[in-house]
C-alpha cells in the first residue's frame, strides 16, 4: 500500500528516497506508518518516539487533510492505499 507523505522539519524524499512510502503492515495504521519512518529515518524529524510508540504532541499529523484528533480511532485509524499523511509543526503547515 503507497501512502504519500508531506514533511516539515525533515525531506522525506532525502530519508526516504522518495515522495511516499510503501506500508507493509497489517494492519496499515498511522501508528504503524510513524514508526516504520522513525525507523527508516532513524529519529530525523523527532516526530515519534518508538520506544514509548507516541508521536510528539507539538507535530500537527493530519491525514487526508483530517486531523488527528477528528480520526475516528486517532492513531490507530486504518490508512487506505493513496492516503496522505502530513507531519511537521503547525505553523510550517499553515505556511505561517
């Protein structure tokens, strides 16, 4: 399954090589996304801690330009193939 991925704070197609990234986990959840690329990228972004499996409170972290907070099952909400997923600081989101 692609998922797409939009970054600030770190270039995702410098850590990952590429503009998306090919989620193999079943279930494809957002928790799992974040911490396949905590690992891929080895901490860069310091969006998630896999050692406590949590994101960073400040990072705005919508998908499919939903919010977090309004997914049905937060970060264990199920992603479909095309999803995008944002991360980064709410200020560089909003282009402020």
């Amino acid at each position: 399954m692609k998922i797409r991925l939009k970054c600030s704070g770190f270039d995702a197609q410098w850590a990952l090589g590429q503009d998306g990234v090919d989620l193999k986990a079943n279930p494809a959840t957002l928790q799992a996304l974040l911490r396949e690329l905590a690992e891929r990228t080895r901490g860069k972004g310091g969006f998630f801690n896999p050692q406590s499996d949590s994101f960073h409170e400040q990072y705005e972290i919508p998908v499919s330009s939903c919010a977090l907070y309004a997914l049905p099952r937060g970060s264990s909400t199920e992603l479909n193939d095309g999803d995008e997923v944002q991360i980064g600081l709410p200020y560089i989101l909003e282009g402020g």
